[in-house]
C-alpha cells in the first residue's frame, strides 16, 4: 500500500523516520515519502525527514508543553502549511496517507486530529492515524490528552491503527531504550503491512495486494497489527505447523493491541520463500482466525520474501469495544476527574499573598 506518511509532534515524528528508514532498508518502496511536522524546532532538527514547524507565532519553535489544546489551535491556524509542504508528494500513486502520533504529548495528541480531517477534505485518499497510547506510568496529563485524542482522531480519520506502549516495553527498562524498542517492533509490523503487495521476491500462490488491505481498515474505527516469525524449514509441508503457530504468537504476543481479538475484521499475511508456505498451514490459521476473532470472513494471502523464517501478520479491525480500550477509555476518564478535582481545590494564586504582615513596596 504505497503511502505517504506525515509524522506529528516529537514521538510520531521518531517513528515515521523509522518507518521510513525500515522500507528504505528493505527496499520495499512503499513509502513514497515522509514529513515530520513539529511546534519544537530542536526536536525537528534531530529528523532526518523534511519538516514544518508550526505554531511559531504562538509558541515561537518551543513547543506547547504537553497542552493538547493549545496543539490542536496552532495546528489549526497553520494546516494550510503542512497542506502546502504536501504538494507534489501526494501522488497518483498514493493509495493513502498515514499520520502518526503519539496520543500523550501536545502537538501529536492535539495536531493529528485536525490534520486528519484538512486531509479528507483536500484529498481523496484514505487517511489513516497510526497512534500510539501512553503507558499505565507516564502521568495522568498523558491519559487525559491520549483520551481526548483517540476519541476525536476516531471520528476524523478513516482508521486508527492503534498501538499501547506497554506492549512491548520491558519491565525495569529506561524509557528512551523502551522507546527504541516500540519504534523498532512498529516498523517492523506496519513497514511490512505497507509493503504487502509492492514489493515481492518471487511468485506467491494467492499473493495479498493493497486492495485486502484497504478492505480490512474499512470494517471498523480501532485496528492493531501482530507479528511473529520462526525458522523455516526448506519444504512447504514441513512447515504446516510452523505457519499455524506463528499466526497464534501474532495474535496472542506479538499484536500491537494486546488482549484485543474480537474484531469485525481480519487479515492474515504470511511472508517468506514461496516455496516454504504450506498452503494447508495458512488454511488452517486462516480457520483459526475465524474462530479467535469471530470475524465472518478473514482476508489473507502470500508477501514473498527470500528469507530462511516463516511470519505471520495479522491486521484485527473493529476493536473499538475490545477490553484493551475500554481498560485505556476508563484509565483516561480517571485520570480527566481526578484533574479536575484537584484544579478545583487548589487555592486562588493570589490569596497567598494577602497577609497583613507583610507590607506592600506600593
């Protein structure tokens, strides 16, 4: 699915260069091209991709402090130049934009919206958000601005792709190597589900194309992506069992979203030598699927790869009642009372400073 990615804020800026920098390596050629689109001039000069910093008449290159709203009002005053850094690069070839973002921070949290919805209005393309959550320790500021994000952004875009940050971090780990971490196992998952379909080694018996991929993201506002791979074995019928395990660990594991299965929708790739895929595997994962996920009708099909390992990606549609997000949904109402009942106990600033005791220069 050839795309043209636009990363927003600080944490979505990072991953759309990985992503970017993961197709560019695999040399796959489905990302056409990318922008990093920041209120931080520092944080935009750490980007490798062209960039526009907006919000210089408000914020003057600062940054808007973690505050979504004041994220969502320089975005809107300056849409038209993100618009404009676009021209030339959405394409006929584009079959969809991707904005990503981290839902926590400011400019993300509150710029991806907006451009979501400038996007569908100037283009007729699908634009899809890849988001990603705060974790359950990043402070409630991040749960209240990811809360209000997801809910607006869900309404704007065509689909979110949705990844928890807590899904791949690693217990006692600092946060800029979880950060690492996470961005390296995204663009890994969503730079091969771009990739499906464009760029092929070989002839795949029932390859998967963009048009599956398309399909899958129409049956549903949440999506999550799940990845998994083994060895494989130099025959496709001594790999039956292999394809259908891998397709467990991407549900169960290895899937952005975890402990979220009940989708409306759902895609199964399997990528490797063609000559490695069993067909009665990928049937029985296929099958499998089906029945985890209760999805009427799974899509699926071949990414021929040269590689010595078998994967399985698994795309999951529909998952905006899954536990996973009712659990982050509650987490983000929590955290909005619990912010607004301290901001309504905290004293007037200036009561402070009415003390007889202490005489006045004026």
């Amino acid at each position: 699915m050839k795309s043209v990615l636009i990363g927003v804020g600080q944490a979505g800026g990072k991953l759309a260069e990985a992503l970017a920098d993961f197709d560019s390596r695999s040399s796959f050629g489905a990302v056409l091209d990318a922008i990093a689109v920041n209120s931080a001039e520092a944080d935009l000069r750490d980007r490798s991709l062209d960039s526009v910093l907006v919000g210089q008449s408000r914020v003057n290159g600062h940054g808007v402090g973690g505050d979504n709203e004041l994220g969502t009002e320089v975005m809107q005053a300056d849409a038209d130049e993100v618009l404009g850094a676009l021209d030339g690069r959405v394409t006929a070839r584009t079959e969809a934009i991707v904005l990503v973002a981290g839902l926590g921070g400011g400019t993300g949290s509150g710029g991806a919206p907006v451009l979501a919805k400038e996007l569908k209005r100037v283009y007729d393309r699908p634009v899809y958000a890849l988001g990603v959550l705060p974790g359950r320790d990043e402070g409630a500021m991040y749960q209240v601005n990811a809360g209000r994000s997801l809910k607006t952004l869900s309404r704007e875009a065509d689909a979110v792709l949705l990844v928890d940050n807590d899904a791949w971090r690693s217990t006692g780990e600092s946060v800029a190597a979880g950060y690492e971490e996470i961005n390296e196992a995204i663009a890994r998952r969503v730079g091969l589900l771009l990739a499906s379909g464009e760029a092929v080694e070989g002839v795949g018996e029932s390859v998967v194309d963009s048009s599956e991929i398309l399909k899958t993201l129409e049956n549903g506002t949440i999506a999550a992506v799940g990845y998994a791979s083994a060895a494989a074995a130099p025959e496709a019928g001594e790999n039956v069992s292999t394809v259908t395990s891998v397709t467990r660990q991407a549900v169960h594991t290895g899937t952005s979203l975890p402990d979220a299965v009940d989708a409306s929708a759902a895609l199964l790739v399997v990528a490797g030598r063609p000559e490695a895929i069993s067909r009665k595997g990928v049937e029985r994962a296929r099958k499998w699927v089906e029945t985890e996920t209760g999805c009427m009708r799974v899509r699926g099909g071949d990414f021929p790869l040269d590689s010595d390992r078998l994967a399985a990606l698994v795309v999951l549609a529909g998952l905006e009642n899954s536990d996973r997000v009712q659990q982050f949904l509650d987490r983000a109402r929590e955290a909005t009372a619990e912010a607004e009942s301290v901001e309504a106990e905290r004293p007037d600033s200036t009561d402070v400073w009415q003390n007889d005791e202490i005489d006045d220069l004026l």
